[in-house]
C-alpha cells in the first residue's frame, strides 16, 4: 500500500502538475471551507450542498475537504495520486450535477444561464496525468518513497 500511495517518478512533468493543480483547486477549497477568496464559507457551502443541490451531508463535507486539504497536499506532495482521484470525482461530479446542461463552453461572455464544463475536463485531465506520474520532484512522496 506504501508504494501505491507515495510512488512517484520524481520528475519535472509530476512536480508541475501537483502544483497546478493544487494552486488551481485551493481558492475553490477555502471559498468553501472559510469563505475566503469571495467565498460563503463552510455553513452556507454546506446548506447549498444538501438543502439547494440535495447532496447527502457526507459527499458535501468530503467535497469541501478534498478540495481544500487535498490542494495542500498536493501542493506540498504527498499522496498526489490520492488527491487528484478525490479531485477528478469532484469534477466528474460537478459535471454531471451542474454543469453539463450548459454545454461544453465556460460563460466567458455572460450570455449562458450558467457554466459549461471545459474547465471541469482540463481539471480531470491533470487529475489523470497526476494519478499516472505521481508527486514528482521537491514532494514529500519522494521522500518517504526512498
């Protein structure tokens, strides 16, 4: 199990990839968690999970957690592969609970009624090439792993 969760090819390619997209998903997370970053915080997050989009309390609060947590993790390269599963099923998730009925396109414009879900693919993509590589260079993984 050690191996699963810290192997990692200690190059350049998964040191990019954790910190894009660690630094990419950790506004999303502390919106969520302390309503930062013009964020609602972790009670109104949490009410609009499960009163507004009627998901059970436990995927609310691991979505809150694997985004803000998991960032950090990512960030500072440890169990990348886990985090970045944790991300792409959140982006999955996203996908099919808010997104997809707005097309593939983003609302860069303002003339949609909501978001459509390419950033939501570029983030799955990442998630996948992290999975595969691992925490790469300068993480914490690479340490344990020797």
């Amino acid at each position: 199990m050690k191996l699963l969760l810290f192997a990692t090819q200690n190059d350049w390619i998964g040191f990019i990839l954790r910190i894009t997209l660690g630094v990419i998903m950790f506004p999303h997370g502390a919106q969520k968690l302390f309503g930062w970053f013009g964020g609602f915080g972790f009670t109104p997050t949490m009410d609009f999970f499960t009163k507004s989009m009627s998901l059970p309390w436990i995927i609310s609060i691991l979505v809150i957690i694997v985004e803000f947590f998991g960032s950090i993790g990512l960030i500072i390269g440890i169990t990348s592969r886990l985090w970045a599963f944790g991300l792409m099923i959140i982006m999955i998730g996203a996908i099919l609970t808010a997104h997809i009925n707005f097309g593939f396109f983003m609302n860069w414009f303002g003339n949609q009624t909501g978001e459509g879900y390419e950033y939501h693919l570029l983030v799955i993509g990442i998630c996948l090439a992290t999975i595969v590589s691992g925490s790469g260079k300068f993480s914490i993984d690479s340490i344990i792993i020797q």
